[in-house]
C-alpha cells in the first residue's frame, strides 16, 4: 500500500495565501487497476495560477498543480514503468492516474520529452508550461519585427525571462520591468536584456519614457493595473499587447480598472488575452525549439529552488512576493 501526502484546502485564500488556509493530510492509495499508473512526485510547481484560480478548489479537496513524476508502477502501455510524466497531479507526493482525460483547461498528462543532459525541473519551467506561454504567447500574438522596441511586465519571472530573451533573439529592443535593482541586474547583465526598470522606483513614469524614445511596439503583460496603464500610454500606432496575467490583481479582487480605452482606439492598437493550453496541438514545438536555443547559448534559465514538499506553501508565498529569479520549483 502506498502512502501519498496532499495538501488539501480548509479555507478558500483572502489575499496572500495563509499557512492555515492549506493542511497536509496522508491518503493510503488503492492498488493500481488496468488502464492506470502510479507517479511518485519528483519537482513540483507553484505558479501565479494557482492564485488566481484557488477559489475552484472545493474546501477539502487536493489543491491544484502541475508537477514532474516518475513512473513507479504502471497497468497502462502508455506509461511505462521508469517515465517521467508532467501531469496536473495537483500538490501531492504520489498519484494515481489513468494519463486523462482531464477537466476542461487542463492537459493530459505529457511524458517528459529527453531532457538530453538538461534538468528536469525545466519541463516545469523553460522547458514547460512557462516556456511555451513565452514562445506562443509573444511570437504569435506580438508577431515582433528586427528593430522594434518590446517591453516586458514580471521580466524576471519564469514567463517574463525567456520572452525578452525570444524577443532579443527576434532582433528587438528590449525593456524589463521587475521589482528589484537585483533582477534587473541579472536581466542586463545576463539575459542582454537592453535596459530594466523598477517599477517600484517614484520615477518609473519618467524612466520609461527616457527609456522608450521611439514608443514601444510590443507590450507582453504578465502583471496588468497600473504598470500596463503606463506602458499603454507609450504605445505607438498599430502596436500589439499580449496580455498574458495580471499577477497585481491575484491577491487583491477588490481591483481599480484604469481606462484603456482612450489608447487602444487612437493608437489603433491590438490587445489580446490568451491561454497557452491554446496551443496544446504544438506543445513539443515550443519545448523543442527553446531547448535548441539553449543548446545554442542563446536562451539562459534561472531557478529558484525550495527543498521539501512540507516548504510548497511556503515556496508558493515566496513567489507571489517576488521571492523568485526565474522559475519557482519545488524539489522532493
Ligand atoms: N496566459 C497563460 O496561459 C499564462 C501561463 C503562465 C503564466 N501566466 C501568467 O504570467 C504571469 C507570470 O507568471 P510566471 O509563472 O512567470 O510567474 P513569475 O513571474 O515567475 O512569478 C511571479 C512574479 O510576479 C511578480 N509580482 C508579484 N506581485 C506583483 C505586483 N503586484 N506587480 C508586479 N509584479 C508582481 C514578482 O516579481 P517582482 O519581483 O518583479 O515583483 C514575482 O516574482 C502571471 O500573471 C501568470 O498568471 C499566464
């Protein structure tokens, strides 16, 4: 009999998630039936996602995620014995699963391309869900030129860090914005990102402008409220929005609309809100061409690392707080 841990939900979130909102409950798992196989969690991840869509978890029931696992027992020729899947287990240690189909919005579960020598904890990240938000998301909404100006929201997140990286290999100008001097450091310094702002700086406003001479072509929103307010204002003619999160709302329903209205219509502007499950049908193109361009030296990754499924809730909050450089992971 396997024993599985889950985290399980006592009280629906009311702002930043709380260590009472979630408890840790042990389930002994039934014997794998034909058709189904047992998946022992190896990286789990905690994403914005889970914020903004806590509220469909029912009270009492396995909060939601994505996670990578190793096939330990299978009675399905699918998934072989010894695979790694990437599958929506949510946040527990083992699960049983059949490989889907799952509710609507979710995937199936994906078994783990060869990581040729890269770590696994990237089909999490770079080499997942975050990495394909990046490439379909930017290029097919953006549809970006060599030479125009990009700015990018939540720039040194897992989303945010490889779009301005795509948009720099695209032949564009590129603009991060983030909430600290240290991540923008890493942007310039590393990612060869053009320039970084703060957005908590008083003079963001000002350094924006300095920043965006010849106005911004593409803007890739992972944060909405009023940092996308200000990048709307310098918006040329004809630009296109890629409107990804709003990560400045997940912990705050109570949320003030800014007028968007007045540049969208004089700039005749193309604003877009996607899903990137969207693209399910071209899921491995993505992987496959990030992972070349990694190979490439063209791509770099960043990772922030919780050790311990008992730290999850905690490596949650971290992120939601800007704890995070690139992808936050969790590893068992
Ligand atoms: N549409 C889709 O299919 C799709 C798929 C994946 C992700 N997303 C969205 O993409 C966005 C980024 O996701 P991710 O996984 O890459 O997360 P992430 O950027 O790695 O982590 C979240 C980051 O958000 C920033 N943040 C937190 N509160 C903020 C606020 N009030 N204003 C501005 N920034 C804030 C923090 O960085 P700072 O230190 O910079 O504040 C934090 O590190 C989220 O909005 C997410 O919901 C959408």
């Amino acid at each position: 009999m396997v024993k599985a841990k889950k985290y399980i939900v006592q009280k629906q979130f009311d702002g930043l998630p709380k260590s009472t909102d979630l408890k840790i409950v042990e389930e002994e798992l039934p014997p794998v039936k034909d058709g189904e196989f047992l998946a022992e969690a190896v990286y789990l991840s905690v994403d914005p996602y889970m914020r903004a869509l806590s509220d469909t978890v029912p009270i009492g029931e396995t909060f939601l995620g994505t996670q990578v696992a190793k096939i330990t027992q299978s009675k399905n020729p699918d998934y072989p014995v010894g695979k790694y899947v990437v599958g929506p287990f949510g946040w527990r240690t083992h699960a049983i699963s059949t490989g889907g189909p799952f509710a609507s919005g979710l995937p199936k579960v994906w078994i783990v391309p060869d990581p040729e020598g890269l770590p696994l904890s990237l089909f999490l990240g770079i080499l997942g869900m975050p990495g394909n938000t990046a490439y379909f998301g930017f290029l097919d909404i953006c549809k970006p030129k060599p030479g125009e100006t990009v700015v990018v929201s939540g720039a040194a997140g897992a989303v945010g860090s490889i779009v301005g990286q795509i948009a720099k290999i695209k032949g564009c100008k590129v603009i991060g914005i983030a909430g600290s001097d240290a991540k923008g450091k890493w942007l310039v310094n590393d990612l060869k990102f053009d320039h970084f702002i703060n957005y908590k700086d008083p003079k963001f406003t000002e350094k924006l402008e300095e920043l965006t001479p010849k106005g911004v072509d593409c803007y890739f929103d992972n944060v909405g409220g009023q940092i996308s307010s200000e990048v709307l204002h310098r918006m040329n003619k004809q630009g296109r929005i890629s409107v990804c999160g709003s990560i400045s709302s997940y912990n705050d329903r109570d949320v003030k609309a800014g007028v968007v209205q007045y540049d969208m219509v004089f700039k005749q502007l193309k604003m877009e809100g996607f899903v990137v499950y969207e693209w399910f049908d071209r899921w491995f193109e993505g992987i496959e061409q990030n992972k070349k361009w990694i190979k490439e030296g063209k791509l770099k990754y960043s990772e922030t690392v919780t050790k311990g499924f008992d730290n999850t809730l905690k490596a949650f909050v971290d992120m939601l707080q800007g704890g995070n450089t690139g992808k936050a992971i969790v590893q068992l």
